[in-house]
C-alpha cells in the first residue's frame, strides 16, 4: 500500500488519511471550515472524502495573574485537598472505618503534601517565572482537502454557498 497522501504522523488504514487529496478552500477560522464542510454534507457530498486540517500553528499564552507565595500556598492546598477527597473516596470504598473520619484524615494529608509540593516547585523557580497562564496550541489557517477524484463536484457544489470559497486573486 503507498503511502503517498498522507498526512503526516498518519499510518496506512488510518481514518486521517486521504488517498489523493486535493486542496478544496483554505479558511481563517476553523467555523467557516465546518460551515462549508456542513454545507456540503446537507448537500449530499460524500464527506466522508472530505478533511479540516489546521496548519500553520501558533501557541498562544494569556497571562492571567502574577504570583506570589500566598497564592501559590492556597493553590497547593486547593489541589492537595481535592486529590486528598478522591484518594479518601476510594479508601472508604474499602475499609470499615468511619467514612468522614477517612475523608477529613486523606483531605488534610492531601492539602499538606499539596501545600509542601507547590511551593518547593516555587521556591525552585527563584523568580524566573512569577505569573500564572493559560496555554493553547491553535490553527491559523484550516485547509478543507477533498479526495480527487469528488474535487471537481465539491467546488461545484461549494461555489452555491456565497463567500465559501476565499477569491483566489486577494
């Protein structure tokens, strides 16, 4: 079997492969890529020939607070606590013992190695990364690829629906 038209990272028999993919529309935003993939299905397209691939990726940081021992410290306790619940939960599962006496017991064994655990990993940082964020890996262009062999039908189709296909000449 060749492997030619795959996309990278795909194995042969995968559901992430074209045979002979054909580049269909390239998108901004992965809505407008659904949109014509979903177009195309209401029109009865075999889209089961059809894929959204991202590319272009970017990682994007949004720096959402700065840092400091306290909150950290109340981090550590509110991740410690909750994990110290689940692991209470499951002992009681097994043992005879009073139920709230094993949650209350796990909780705080749970908060304080929480507690410990976040601010060695701080104290480790020496001030070299004193904020919290939220990280994302994002497509900055979506390319809806079609099997070859439906190309000529898909554009057909797509070209009913006002504004999917991007002008080739802008």
């Amino acid at each position: 079997m060749s492997t030619s038209g795959l996309v990278p990272g795909s194995q042969p028999g995968s559901p992430l492969k074209l045979q002979f993919p054909q580049s269909l529309a390239v998108y901004d935003d992965y809505a407008s890529a659904q949109k014509s993939v979903d177009f195309l299905s209401d029109a009865k397209f075999p889209v089961d020939q059809l894929m959204i691939v991202g590319t272009d990726l970017k990682r994007i940081e949004r720096v959402t607070g700065r840092l400091t021992w306290s909150k950290v410290a109340v981090g550590g306790i509110l991740s410690g606590l909750w994990l110290g619940l689940f692991i209470g939960l499951i002992f009681a599962l097994f043992t005879e013992e009073n139920l709230w006496q094993v949650l209350l017991s796990t909780a705080f064994m749970g908060a304080t190695f929480g507690l410990v655990w976040a601010l060695i990993g701080y104290a480790a940082t020496r001030g070299q990364r004193d904020f919290s964020s939220v990280t994302q890996v994002v497509a900055t262009r979506y390319e809806v690829l079609v099997e070859n062999k439906h190309a000529a039908r898909a554009r057909e189709l797509l070209a009913g629906l006002p504004g999917a296909l991007p002008n080739p000449f802008a």
